[in-house]
C-alpha cells in the first residue's frame, strides 16, 4: 500500500481491487470515503478531517495502514535535534507542506503543554490552516485551548520556549484576524507585549516580534486607540533597527540564514514609522528619540506583513479597514 496526502485528503494506493474491504478497528467505515478506479490501480480517498492516527486502526482487506512515517517519538519531545529536523529545518522538508499539515494535526495533542515544540506545531499548523482556510479553519478552536495551555506552561528562561511562544503567538493572529477572532488575537500578542523583554533571549524570534507587534497595533486602530497604536509602532522602528544591528553582524553564525529576517525587518520597521505617523498625527513627542516626521506623503502599505503569507491580504477585510482609517488620519 501507498500512502499519500493531498490538500485535505488520504489517499491509500493498491493494485487494482474491484471492492476493497475498508474498516477501522475492526467496524466498517463511516467516514465518507470514496474509491477511485484505474485500469491498474485503484485508489481509497478519505478525509483527513475524520483521521487520528494514534486513535484509528483502518485495515484494508485485513491489512493495517501504517502511519508510523507521521508519528514523532514520544521519548524526543524535549530532544531539541530530533523535534528541529523532524518538524523545523531541513528534516522536515522530506513532508509536502500538506503531508506537514497531517504530521501536525495528528501529532499536536500529544505533546506535554510545558514543550517548546508545542508553541512550533502550533506556529506550523497556523501557516498550514491559512493555506486553505476554507477546509481548515474546523482546526482553529482546538489550537486556541492549545495555545492558551501552551502560554500558561511556558518557560519563559528557554530560549526555545520564548521563540515559539512568540512565533505562535505572531503566526496564529494573522490566522486568526483572518477568521474573524480578532479578540482573541489581541489577547495572544498582548502576553507577548508584556513579555517583550525575553524576545532578546533568541535573535530568531525578532521578525515574528516585530510582526506580532505590528499586527496588535493594527488592532489598536481598529479599536480607535490610536496614541497606543502610534506609540507601539514607534518602538517596533526602534526595535527593527536594534534588531537589524544584532542580527547583520559579522559575529552572527546564524547571518546567512537571517538574510531575509533582515529585509523583513528593514521592512516592517518602514511601515511601523510611517503608520505612527498617521496615527500620532505626525505630532511624535519631543521626548521621544525620534524625529517628528511627516507621513503623510507616505503609502501605508502592508505588504511586509504578508512575505510569508502570499495571497492573504486581500482576501481579509480587516487590513483594508485599517488601510482606510490610517489614510483619514492624514485631514
């Protein structure tokens, strides 16, 4: 048998079977499923909306599917090599990102709430869900539970656990914002505010810091509090340029691999200067350490927030509102 994930769905490959006996533990299948005839193989198509691997034993003509390829050791949940290369960096590449989505939805509520790698597989399946949010977004309510326990269980002098509590953190309230639960991605990159001063425990958290930050900001306006909204985004330009002093340094073994945290950086600290602008009324405090500029010659534009979500801004109407609130600012 051949196992392979496309989009939303299972596919499990034979040699050509005219009525394959499909069942799961035993019991005949419930779950819709469909078999799909070739002239010399056929396929079974299942959802993998009805599919947990670690709960379901589905046997074909008496033979059980293995699943082992998408379950993580639950001895290496803590083993920072083994979580990096299989779900991370460059292990995880031998996954399509849908075959990554199924790895993650079957595996994310095994791991222990107080695990770093938790706040990645939430931070994962963020991105995996705003691929195809329409099918997916039936996930979302079950990742929130899991990011607050993850929040409350998080150890904030780990530098594995401060990154992917702000990576998770900055990642879910973009999908959130775009499934309407903008509350509750408030609620998520406010902890991340008030927790700010670890960011500096791990230089690769800064783009989703200053990413989470100026999303929050952008729930400042929409909320019509705008000296707060002015006032974050101003230190989100400070932030990027310490930032990009830290990370573009030749001392930086990691350098060649921030390359593009440093344009998203350069970027996002762009549009957080000229979005305080409008929304100090190009009135910056005196006080401040920067100058009082005027941004009203300036596009709001937020295409950085969307270098890793392509296709994304237009499609939710909150970016456009905002866009609308900032540019009334400038009368």
């Amino acid at each position: 048998m051949l196992i392979t994930i496309n989009k939303n769905d299972l596919y499990i490959e034979l040699d050509k079977c005219e009525n394959p006996d499909i069942k799961i533990k035993g019991t005949p299948l419930t779950t819709p499923h469909e078999i799909i005839i070739h002239e010399d193989t056929c396929k079974i198509k299942i959802p993998i909306k009805s599919i947990d691997i670690f709960k379901s034993e589905i046997l074909v003509n008496g033979i059980p599917v293995d699943f082992e390829k998408y379950k993580l050791c639950r001895e290496s949940y803590y083993n920072d090599f083994y979580m990096t290369e299989s779900i991370v960096n460059a292990g995880a590449r031998k996954f399509t990102n849908d075959e990554l989505f199924f790895l993650i939805k079957n595996n994310i509520n095994n791991i222990p709430h107080d695990c770093p790698y938790l706040g990645s597989m939430l931070t994962i399946i963020s991105y995996r869900i705003i691929d195809d949010i329409e099918n997916r977004d039936y996930l979302v309510e079950e990742i929130v539970n899991l990011k607050r326990h993850f929040d409350s269980k998080v150890n904030d002098t780990n530098p594995h656990s401060i990154r992917w509590f702000v990576s998770s953190a900055a990642t879910m309230a973009m999908l959130l914002i775009a499934t309407d639960r903008t509350k509750e991605a408030e609620e998520f990159l406010n902890l991340v505010k008030q927790n700010y001063h670890r960011v500096n425990l791990n230089p690769l958290c800064y783009w989703n810091a200053i990413q989470g930050m100026v999303l929050l900001s952008l729930i400042y306006i929409n909320n019509e509090q705008w000296d707060l909204a002015g006032n974050l985004l101003l230190s989100q330009f400070v932030f990027s340029r310490n930032a990009l002093l830290d990370i573009y340094n030749p001392r930086n073994d990691w350098l060649l691999g921030q390359l593009s945290d440093c344009t998203a950086l350069l970027e996002l600290g762009k549009l957080s200067l000229i979005s305080s602008t409008r929304c100090l009324k190009n009135n910056i405090h005196s006080a401040t350490r920067v100058s009082s500029f005027n941004g009203n010659n300036k596009p709001i534009d937020f295409a950085p927030l969307f270098i890793r979500f392509r296709g994304l801004e237009h499609k939710v109407q909150f970016f456009k509102s905002i866009r609308e609130k900032l540019d009334v600012r400038k009368h």
